[in-house]
C-alpha cells in the first residue's frame, strides 16, 4: 500500500507543499536538509512527505502512442493525487551522477503518463504552482549539480510552473550535512523567499 505521510497540520492557508523524498537511504542528508527547511514553515501551512523508496511503484512504460496507459496501481494514484493537491512540489533528491536519483526520475516520468491521461488536466492544474529542490552532494562546489538544476528548471518551464530555487548541502556519510551550517542557515530562509516568476526555458530568455 502507498505510504504518504499525514498533513503535519490540520489548518492551512491556502498553501500545501509536498515533499518527494528521492533518496534510497533511510533519513539520509537530503531528507535531514528538507525537514530543517520545512520545519520554518508557518504552523498553518499544510506538509505533506512521501518517500518513493517505500512506494511499490513499477519503473515508468510508456504507452501513449500506442494507445495504453501504464498502471501503477494504489501508489501511482495515491502519488498522483498528492502532486495535485499541492501547491508547492519539493523534489528532495540527493546529487547521484550530477542528476537525480533513479527513483526521483520514476517519479518525474509518471508525469508523462498523467499529462497524456484522458481527460487530464495535470498541466492546467500544476501551472502557476511552485517546484522547489533539495539536494545533498558531497562536492562543495555547487557548480556540480548544474545538470540537476537545468532539469529542474526545465520541468517547471515546461509545466508553466514556478521555479523556487535549490537549497544545496554538503554530505556523504549519514548525518555529514547537519556539519555544514551554511546549508543548515540557508534551510531556515529557504521557503521565506519572494514567489519566484514563471520559469522559462534558456532560450526563451535568451530571446527576451
């Protein structure tokens, strides 16, 4: 069965964020770097956690061209509900060969499917919501993840979503990050900045 954790509160302001753990470690640095963020929320603004790594979700078939759908079951509808109900999607993954997690990308792939849906109103629903990213790396230097950040930025280009930036830690062995207290600062203002604009893509501003 699907495992998403409860709102951390009943009340809301209109504001409901999603946090997609992509880590197939257990409270790794990610999650740990995700929560201090997310614990500076105001108390009425709704928090939901899922953790793909305890999701029975199948690896993404796509079937759109053939006329099929992929069904993945109880988790991919209790998944899919989830990503609609928020307003704000932060994709926690750690930094794994400069991109995301394989079980975040399972998860990116869905979208795929629920974009092409019949009768689907994914895209319409998701514009003008915000997509956040949390990751941890061991590399210092953020310049690293550059791939990570343009997929991200793509994604909510594409969706006509906000883009509200990454929050980067540094970490490797469990519980490194709770080390790097530049990150752990940045964790606590991160929610707190201005809404971000419409994402585009490069070349649209490149044109601008």
């Amino acid at each position: 069965m699907a495992t998403i954790t409860d709102l951390d509160n009943p009340t809301t302001d209109g504001r409901s964020f999603l946090f997609v753990l992509g880590s197939s470690r257990a409270e790794g640095n990610t999650e740990i770097l995700a929560r201090t963020a997310a614990e500076q929320l105001p108390a009425r603004v709704s928090r939901r956690w899922v953790d793909l790594s305890r999701l029975t979700l199948p690896d993404f078939q796509d079937g759109r061209h053939e006329g099929g759908e992929t069904v993945g079951g109880e988790a991919e509808e209790t998944l899919r509900r989830a990503t609609l109900e928020a307003t704000d999607v932060v994709i926690a993954s750690p930094l794994y060969w400069y991109t995301f997690s394989a079980q975040t990308k399972r998860y990116l792939d869905y979208w795929s499917g629920w974009l092409s849906s019949p009768d689907s109103d994914f895209k319409a629903t998701m514009a003008g919501r915000t997509l956040w990213g949390v990751t941890a790396m061991a590399d210092r230097e953020e310049s690293v993840a550059d791939g990570l950040v343009t997929t991200m930025n793509n994604t909510a280009a594409y969706m006509g979503m906000r883009f509200g930036g990454m929050l980067f830690g540094n970490g490797s062995r469990p519980g490194q990050v709770r080390d790097d207290l530049d990150a752990l600062d940045r964790a606590r203002t991160f929610f707190t900045r201005p809404a971000a604009p419409i994402a585009r893509f490069s070349h649209e501003l490149q044109a601008a």
